[in-house]
C-alpha cells in the first residue's frame, strides 16, 4: 500500500501542464463519445459489444478454446465492422462536429443579416400559425452549416423572400409541391417539394406519420431545423439533432428558431457586460427599452 501512496505522490508530482491539457481533451472526447452512443440506436449495439468483450474475458480466464476462438477471430476485423455497423450514426456525428466548429467560428451576426433572419422567422412562424389552425401539413427546413444540396436538387429552386402569404400557398394541399420539404437558406426560400431521407430510428412513436419521419431524418442527418405542422392533429413541432418537440405556439416558435438561427453576442462579452450590469445597476434601463422594442 505505501508502494502505491508513493506512486501516486510521485506521478502527481510530475505533472506538466501539457499532461493536463491531454487528460482533459480525452475526458472531453470520453465525453462526447457517451451522450452521442447513449442518444442513438448505437447504444444497443455498443452494449453489445461489450457483452461479447465480457465473453471474451471470460472465455480467456476459463481457458474455453473453442468460444476464445471465434470472439478472438471476430474482434480481430471489429474496427471495419464497427465502421460498417455504426456507418449512419458515424456520419450524422463527423457532419455536426463540422458544423458546430463552423457555427462558433462564424461570431456575431451583423444588423442587416439577423434583421433579415428575424423577418424570416416571424413570417414563418405566422405562416405555421396559420397551417395549424386550418390542419395543413408542412414542413419547413432551415438550413444551416451542413449545405443540403442533396436534397435540394430533389425540388424546385425558388429563391425567393419568406412571406406567410406565400408559404401557406406553397403547402395548399392542391398545389403541386405540397407533398415536399421547403428549404430556407440564408434566411431565403430556397426551393420547395424538395423529399428528405426517412428516419430509420425504430423509437419513433408509431403515431407519426411520413412527415414527421422526414423531418427527425434531415435533422438527424444535418444541423438542419425542421419545423413541422401535422395535417392530422394541426400540432406544431420542431425537429433538431434527432430529437422531435411538439406542441409549439406562435409565439414560443419564434422564440426558439430566433435562439437557435440568430447568432448573438460573444458569450463571454455578453457575460462580462451581465455581471458589470448586477454589480453597477446601470444598463438596466437601457435594456428594458431594447426588450420593450423587440
């Protein structure tokens, strides 16, 4: 016991700062590795995995040769099967870590183009307001950092300026492409009747129908928003990173495509300006004004 207090004092001892840099860059990587294998179907197939590395032990200490065997020859090509297993969820996961280190790089937005988001967002957050109330489908998606190319090829470009008038006239259920997913970029319609990839996550409540499983299946696929409005029920709901939340309102719509698409303040200014304001009191009646405004 002393010989191993001792260890442990000299190895701590030792410690450099790029030691401390690489045990926190793996934690972070640990981390990252568990939250997106537990999120996904990937965690049934990681736990078992796990229960044949247990077998595999096992078969070691017990000297079984013929099961030690067959886990031996199997786990000797598991980094390709890994690769062909795990292909979707290694995919949608390499595509967002992209699209995440581009979205914290892009920094603030300037006025004039979340000005332009804002609009956007207003005009589709009444457009869907209205599809609602009247139960006509749609599904809308804002693209993001992962360019959707792909899909868009699969509709009709338009490029034209967001307006409740004419989405909900894109999605009258006679007109020809209101079967389709249209695609906001640049805070534009972009194109219309475009078809997405269907989720192939077996989860999904069965009461959702082929609309829905689209737009869980591009935002699982991408950063991509997708708002969706149920032509049976007239629900509201919004699909992001492979997860699906329903039963949004107007105005709670707005709120939260405008935190999500609408790039603000560097954190830490907005955090160091927050804390001059609690501790000097002064601000606060200028940021009143601005809320009053927005």
């Amino acid at each position: 016991m002393g010989d191993f207090l001792y260890y442990v004092k000299e190895t701590l001892l030792n410690i450099e700062l790029i030691d401390i840099i690489d045990i926190v860059i793996v934690s972070i990587l640990l981390y990252y590795t568990f939250r997106f294998i537990r999120e996904r179907r990937a965690g049934k197939l990681a736990l078992g995995i796990f229960l044949l590395l247990g077998l595999l032990l096992v078969s070691d200490l017990l000297n079984m040769h013929a099961l030690n065997f067959i886990l031996s020859n199997l786990f000797s090509v598991g980094i390709i099967a890994l690769v062909i297993v795990f292909q979707p969820e290694l995919r949608s996961a390499l595509e967002k870590v992209g699209g995440g280190s581009l979205r914290n790089f892009r920094g603030k937005m300037d006025d004039d183009t979340a000005t332009r988001y804002r609009e956007c967002i207003s005009e589709v957050s009444y457009a869907a307001e209205q599809l609602s109330q009247s139960k006509t489908g749609a599904l809308i998606v804002f693209e993001r950092s992962t360019r959707l190319g792909d899909v868009i090829r699969t509709g009709t470009v338009t490029d034209a300026k967001p307006s409740y008038f004419l989405i909900e006239n894109i999605f009258f259920n006679k007109a020809p492409m209101h079967d389709g997913a249209m695609i906001i970029r640049d805070a534009r319609v972009h194109a219309c009747g475009c078809f997405l990839p269907l989720s192939e996550n077996s989860e999904i409540v069965k009461d959702l129908g082929t609309r829905h499983r689209a737009g869980i299946g591009i935002s699982e696929n991408s950063d991509a928003i997708v708002v969706i409005v149920s032509e049976e029920t007239g629900v509201i709901s919004v699909a992001c990173d492979g997860v699906l939340k329903r039963g949004f309102s107007k105005k709670k719509l707005q709120s939260y495509l405008e935190d999500q698409l609408v790039i603000k303040e560097n954190l830490l200014k907005t955090r160091v300006l927050d804390g001059f304001t609690r501790i000097t009191g002064k601000g606060k009646e200028k940021s009143k004004d601005e809320n009053d405004r927005q």
